[in-house]
C-alpha cells in the first residue's frame, strides 16, 4: 500500500521498552463490583509482552477498568422452573465474565510510550482510557499545545477526571478538553484541525475492525493539518493478525466461501478472491501477500459494524471451541491434501 504523509500503515507501536514501566502515572484506585464499570487491582510477577514472557524483579500491580459483559450475544437461559433468567443475575458473570476493558499491563504502557512520542501540536485523542496517553506525552515534554479527548463513556470519564485530570495544575488542566461524545460522530461534524490524532476505541487487535479502522482513517484526514499525523492503536498487529488467520485457513484447507456463518467484510473479500479459478494454486507467500494487500485497503462504507456479528475462528471456551471446530470441519475443501 502506498505510504502517504498522514498515515503510515507500516509504524509500529508494538515496541519493547522496559524503561517504560518505570514512568509514574496518576491511576485509579480500587473500587468495588457494580453493575456498570468498576477499578480492579492484581499483582503479576511477570506478563506477556508482545509475544513474549518476561519476568519482573520486582512483582508488578497491574489496574485494570473492568466492565460487565452488557450483552449475552442474543442468548437467553431459563431457570429449573422455566423461566428465563434475567440480565441482572449473577449467573451471567459465569457465563459472560466481566472483561478488562482497558489496563496498564506492559504492552498497553510501552505502546502509548511509543505514539506519545508522536505527539505535538493541537492532539485529538479517540479514547480516554486511565489518560494514559496523555500522561506519557506530558512526561516526554512533547511539544503539546492541546489535547481533544473524545470518550462516550460517563463512566470512564468521571473515573479518570477524578483521578488524574483534577489533580493537575491549572495549567496543564487548561490545555485538555474532555468531550462526552460518540467518536464517529465528533469526526464527522467537527470543523477543528489537527496536528497529530490517535485513535485507541477498540479492545484488542483482532483483524475483523480493520474495515472499520480504514474506514476511520479515511474520515480523519480531512482533520489533519499539513504536516498533521495520524496514529492508530494496534494497527500493524492487526494486519500481521489476519495475515496469520489467513495462513491458518490455508494450511488447514478451510474454504472460506463454504463458513456456514457470517464472515466479516475483510475475510468475505479474500475468500472472494481466493474463490477465483486462478488462484488454486499460488504459493503461501501470494496468498499472504493478498491478504496484507485486502487488509490495508478494505473498508466500510460506513460506521455501522458490530464485530460479534462476524464469525472468529479463536475461542475462550471449550463449549466455543467445540462449536467453531465443527463450523471449520464442514468448511474444509474437497481436495486431496485437505487436512
């Protein structure tokens, strides 16, 4: 995909810094379980960073903002007697746990050191998270002259307004605005500019958001003054994600065409591809090479996307896995070498 000034595709914020976990943040405090979101604490000895164990010297106390899981995906449970059960009983934190919605684990801590690094001029920021970001553009004494926070969450922002933004001086506290807002629909209506964004609105770097993230990337550079950036939390991840999924379905003769279940529009235009005569008998590298090519140039051609309606083939449950590997049985090709 061709490079251009606004967004580089090829930036990388998956960098190892262990210096990192040393910067000094304002997070919050522990809060108890609600019905909403809420602040949990853990203390680890060592984590996974980007694909990789380390262990610390010293143990390390990781915070987290958890959330209820808010929908059980269209399932409905009944009681001994029948009746189904309601949204609010506890069985669904069995069923459906509450999630870590964002956290200060290593790879969240060294990938905002790596775009706060970026930061300068007037910032718009999707997500307002602990006011990670921020915080590590502050403390590298980046060149800032004001940040636009966008966060829809009432709850987030006041868990972050309390424990970070007011205890600045009035200074720093001048420089940032907090917007309670759809994202979306503060970059489709805003006349403001701006000279470095970045974008982190989403959990994890699964590659089914990448329609959406192009798509997203196509509305913000009109927002972009000259010279203006745009960086985008676990982008490259997510590419180098899906190119794995494909090398998967590949490998294991799945035909993507015959997924007895919605596919995302990524996966559904490679399966397109692959679906072609002519291509039955390139090599791995040419598939995955197409499959890069589709995943940096696919997008919506709107915001209106739900990722839990498309089909994973990854799993966190054995009930899950025992679905998805039937679903991936009757997918595989009729063809001699399919395994």
């Amino acid at each position: 995909m061709k490079n251009d000034n606004l967004f580089d595709p090829r930036w990388r914020d998956d960098v190892y810094n262990e210096e990192v976990l040393n910067i000094p943040l304002l997070l919050p405090s522990k809060s108890k379980p609600n019905n909403r979101v809420w602040v949990a604490k853990k203390v680890v000895r060592g984590e996974e960073v980007f694909g990789e164990y380390r262990e610390y010297k010293k143990p390390k106390v990781i915070t987290a903002v958890v959330k209820k899981v808010g929908s059980h995906a269209g399932r409905k449970i009944t009681d001994s007697d029948g009746n189904e059960v309601s949204d609010d009983n506890p069985i669904w934190d069995i069923l459906s746990p509450p999630k870590a919605w964002m956290t200060d684990n290593a790879e969240e801590l060294m990938s905002m050191h790596a775009t706060a690094k970026e930061a300068r001029g007037d910032v718009l920021v999707g997500g307002l998270g602990m006011g990670i970001f921020p915080q590590m553009a502050f403390y590298l004494e980046r060149p800032v002259d004001s940040f636009t926070i966008v966060d829809n969450s009432p709850d987030v922002i006041e868990i972050t307004t309390r424990t970070w933004l007011n205890r600045l001086d009035s200074d720093t506290r001048d420089k940032i605005e907090i917007l309670e807002r759809s994202f979306e629909d503060y970059i489709e209506t805003t006349d403001k500019k701006f000279d470095t964004v970045f974008v982190d609105i989403w959990e994890d770097a699964d590659p089914r958001f990448l329609p959406y993230i192009n798509r997203l990337v196509e509305v913000l550079k009109p927002l972009c003054k000259v010279g203006g950036r745009i960086y985008i939390w676990a982008y490259a991840l997510a590419v180098d994600s899906f190119v794995r999924l494909v090398n998967f379905y590949e490998t294991s003769g799945i035909d993507i065409q015959k997924l007895p279940v919605p596919i995302d529009p990524l996966l559904a235009q490679y399966g397109q591809w692959r679906a072609r005569e002519e291509t039955a008998d390139l090599s791995m590298a040419e598939y995955e090479e197409k499959a890069r090519e589709l995943a940096l140039t696919v997008k919506l051609p709107d915001f209106e996307y739900d990722r839990e309606n498309y089909f994973s083939p990854h799993a966190v449950s054995f009930p899950e896995r025992h679905i998805i590997m039937e679903i991936l049985n009757r997918a595989r090709r009729d063809r001699p070498g399919a395994t």
